[in-house]
C-alpha cells in the first residue's frame, strides 16, 4: 500500500499575487510491486503563455523531483489529437509506446 502526500505544492496566487501560468500534477508510486514509477496526471499552461517553455520547465523539474524520490521510470497518457502535447513530451524524450482506446471513458 502507497501513501500519498504531498510534498511540494505551491499556490502563486497567495504568494504576492502572482496569477499562476501554469500547473503539473503528478505522483509516484510502486509498480507492479517492483519499481518506483513516476507518472505525470496533467500539464496545463494558460493559453497565452504556451510556446515560452513553461510547460518544458515544469515537466523537467517534476521529473527531477521523481528521481531523487527514486523513480526508475516517468509515464504519461497525452491524447492522440493534442498535437502540442505530443511535441512537447517527444522533445523531452519521451517515447510513444501504445496507444490506448477509450481513454477516461465512464
């Protein structure tokens, strides 16, 4: 069983009023009983400030605080259409490995 608790969580808007541009979301945990595995749940980055690096940048440093947590591995799940995305994370390594039907489906 994995706890989960936060460890690094910042709220801009209550730190001198600063409107946050954007925000990642991830989380570790043990896979399939063996190895620590990094996942990364959401990326948002407001509109107007896509294409500067934000994203990049927050993905980069959530993927370091993944490994010195002890992470072997970082995943994630983009959808097929979000082009953008895509790009993003291919030009940070990552690799498409399979593609999953009814993804969030209820």
């Amino acid at each position: 069983m994995t706890e989960t608790v936060p460890t690094e969580s910042t709220d801009a808007s209550k730190e001198g009023g600063f409107r946050p541009l954007g925000c990642v979301v991830c989380k570790m945990d043990v896979h399939r009983e063996q190895a620590m595995r990094g996942y990364v749940a959401m990326l948002v980055v407001d509109k107007a400030y896509r294409g500067h690096g934000i994203g990049s940048e927050l993905v980069k440093r959530s993927i370091q605080s993944m490994i010195e947590g002890g992470c072997e591995e970082v995943v994630l799940e983009a959808e097929v259409s979000n082009t953008g995305a895509l790009r993003l994370y291919e030009g940070l390594g990552f690799l498409r490995e399979k593609r999953l039907h009814r993804m969030h489906t209820a």
